[in-house]
C-alpha cells in the first residue's frame, strides 16, 4: 500500500456516452464505502458538486473552478461566435462558479485565473482561445500535485523522527488534485520513516475525517487511529502528540486561518500543551485583501448536518423474489421508502445490484441549528505556515503573508504569491 494507491481527486476527460468533454470526480460523499465518479457533463454539475462536498478542501476547489471554466467554454462557449459575447458570458459564468462556496479563496482564485487567461489573450480566434483555456486548466491540475509535493518535503524537516501527529478534517489527496496538503506532510514524513502514529478527528458534522482521512491514511499504510473530537485534549494531555497539522481554506494577511470548524479549538489546546501548531496550505490559499480574519466569510450549512446522520450503500438480494420485489420497486427509477419522523431513504438499481441512500434523524423535530462549516484561528496561535514556496514562521516586524524563512539559511526570503 502506499500514495500511490489512492485515486486521483478531479479530471478532465470525454464521456463516452455523449463523445463530449466532461469532468470527472470522486463523489466525496459517498466514500469510503462507495466509490462512485461523478462525469459532470456541465458547469452547472460542477457547481452542484461543489455546493454538495462531492469534490471539496481548498486546492481541490481551485482546480474544480477552473476545469468547470473550461468546460463551460467548450459546450454552451462553444457555440458563441461573438468574441465580445463569448467574454461578457465568461465573466458571469466565473462570477457564479466562484460564489458557489464563500469561504474558501481558492474557488475563486481557480476561476479568476480562467477569466485573467480570457481576457490575456483577446485577441485570439475563439477556437485557439478555448483549447488555451482547456489546456490552462488541466496544467493547474499538474501544477497543484507538484505544489503539494514540494509542501509535502519542506513540511516533513519540520517533525522529528518517530513522530506522532494530530490532524483535523481532510486536508489529504483527496482535498487537491492529488497528494495533499497536511496529509502531503505526513506523507512525506512517512516515506522518510519518520510517523509513528497519526490521531485522526472524526471532525463532526460531516466526518471528513472519520470518513476521507482515515481512509485515505489506511490506504497508503501510515499507521493511525481514529478519534471523535472531543478526545483531543486527552491524547495532547497523555504526551501522544508531537505535532498538530491542519491544512486551510483561507489565510490573512496577518496569518488569521479560515479551516474547517472545530480547528481553532484544536489550536488553543495545542499552545496549552506546548505542542507546534502547523498550518499546510498552498501560497494559493493567501489571501492578502484580507488584512483580518474578522472579514472572512463563514459559510453555514444545512442544518440536516448536524440533524441527522447520512448513510450510502449498496446490496445484492440474497434470493430470486428479493431480486423480483427489489426489481419492482425500482422499475420506474429511484424508489423512496415512505418512512416516519422525517427519516429519508432511497433505493434504485445499481448493475446486478441495489445501491441505498437515506437520512435518519437523531434530533428532536423544530430544533433550533447553528452550522459554520468554518472557524478562524487566529494567527498567533500557529506555529508555522507550511508552503510550496518554503515555511513561514510569524514575525512581530513583517507582514508574515509575504515572507518565509528559509530552511536553509534561516533569513528571511520574499514569498511570492501566486495571484
């Protein structure tokens, strides 16, 4: 077993039954026990996909944003002959792509490179145009692994040896388009026989980690256990923790760290327990219009999240009229089994076999639900920034955003962003 083993996140490709572009991802949602590939045939179901978590962490978003560009250019832009119409339509596509999740500024990054490309190179022949912007979009997603693996190496000088790490959420190959950012770390670490022991947060509401990280830690045989989050500060307090490592959605100026709810908490524990508090992401993920992490927008999600309990699957009947009365459940398409208390379950055929989705709820009805998928840590509280471009440690005399400190030498070098 090893990284290798682990699929990539978000493609480009035809679809063989429409002989059309398309892009093709991981359906996240329903991993670890299905694994499904969505073939979005529009930007439209690259956006669904996005709202959904189908694809989801912040360098995974960047590339989904510019390949639903792309595609958005190569079936409805497709048909425009209009130069100046073809680019008016660019703009508002790129407007709705990147307003499709708030927090993250990746997603907007991903989309905003395909307008600045458009717009670039306006003078082009449309046909010449669209295959550039193909072809920018599936360079992003080379450039986003040969980011994270650079990540991945300065972050793995970081750890000692036998190290025992602490990870919150997703923040793996399955949040880029291969690789990952915090897990890109521990990866690398791991290749170098330097992890002992990895502690993954089930991270409630949505278990990202219970469902993605431990799979994916599984896969490529870093050993690991799987905790609920509220274990925590048990297993800092027990010495069982070197090192905390978290990936991001969106990092101010002044280091405020926008990540998945549950991370800030994490933080304030780490600095009681003298544990290193580190911060993977991408330069990407810097956002320098942002001086604060007070302006960061929190995205709040269903209130079903936290509600109820989503469940996904499939079954083979164990005999001939199981098979019949499944059959004729499903002769018309998805069949919903009329259930009680609000409680959701589908089923449809799936092959030879059954495939289930359904929503149980553990709440009393008419409750009411606070949801931030996010929370910002602020930037006093990490240890250090873990970059392509190098580690940031922060400064009392400097824009911490806009340097790092050389591994090497130890001064301070220029980080230049890529915006």
């Amino acid at each position: 077993m090893g990284i290798k083993d682990i699929p990539k996140t978000i493609w480009w490709g035809e679809n063989e039954e429409t002989g059309r572009p398309a892009v093709f991802l991981i359906d996240q949602t329903r991993l670890p026990l299905q694994g499904d590939i969505l073939a979005c045939n529009t930007y439209d179901g690259v956006c669904l996909a996005i709202k959904s978590l189908a694809v989801r962490g912040a360098p995974a978003l960047g590339v989904a944003a510019a390949l639903a560009v792309a595609l958005w250019s190569e079936t409805e832009g497709a048909a425009i002959d209009d130069p100046n119409e073809y680019l008016n339509r660019l703009v508002e596509v790129v407007d709705e792509i990147a307003s499709a999740r708030p927090t993250a500024v990746n997603l907007r990054w991903g989309a905003e490179r395909m307008r600045q490309l458009a717009f670039q190179n306006a003078d082009m022949p449309l046909d010449e145009l669209r295959a550039l912007i193909v072809q920018e979009a599936e360079n992003m997603i080379a450039e986003d692994e040969e980011r994270n693996r650079a990540l991945g190496a300065f972050g793995a000088e970081l750890l000692p040896e036998k190290a025992k790490v602490l990870t919150h959420c997703n923040a793996g190959s399955l949040a880029t388009a291969y690789f990952g950012t915090a897990l890109g770390v521990i990866f690398a670490a791991h290749d170098q026989g330097k992890i002992e022991h990895v502690w993954v947060d089930e991270t409630r509401p949505v278990n990202q980690g219970g469902r993605l990280t431990a799979w994916e830690l599984r896969v490529a045989g870093v050993p690991s256990a799987l905790i609920t989050d509220n274990m925590a500060a048990s297993v800092m307090k027990n010495g069982w923790v070197d090192a905390v490592i978290v990936g991001a959605d969106r990092i101010c100026a002044n280091g405020d760290t926008a990540n998945k709810i549950g991370t800030y908490g994490l933080a304030v524990l780490a600095k009681e327990h003298g544990i290193p508090f580190y911060v993977a992401a991408p330069s990407s993920t810097v956002d320098l219009t942002l001086p604060d992490g007070s302006q960061i927008p929190i995205e709040e999600r269903d209130p079903r999240e936290i509600e109820g309990v989503t469940v996904s699957g499939f079954f083979e009947p164990d005999s001939p009229e199981a098979q019949r009365a499944f059959d004729a459940l499903t002769a018309k398409g998805p069949y919903a089994v009329p259930l009680q208390k609000g409680h959701q379950l589908v089923i449809d055929r799936k092959g030879a076999a059954y495939s289930f989705d359904g929503w149980f709820r553990m709440t009393p009805p008419g409750i009411e639900v606070y949801n931030p998928a996010f929370d910002v840590t602020p930037g006093e509280l990490v240890t250090a920034f873990i970059t392509e471009r190098g580690v940031i440690t922060p400064e009392p005399d400097y824009e911490m955003a806009l340097a790092v400190r050389c591994m090497g030498c130890g001064a301070l070098h220029e980080l230049d962003l890529e915006r």
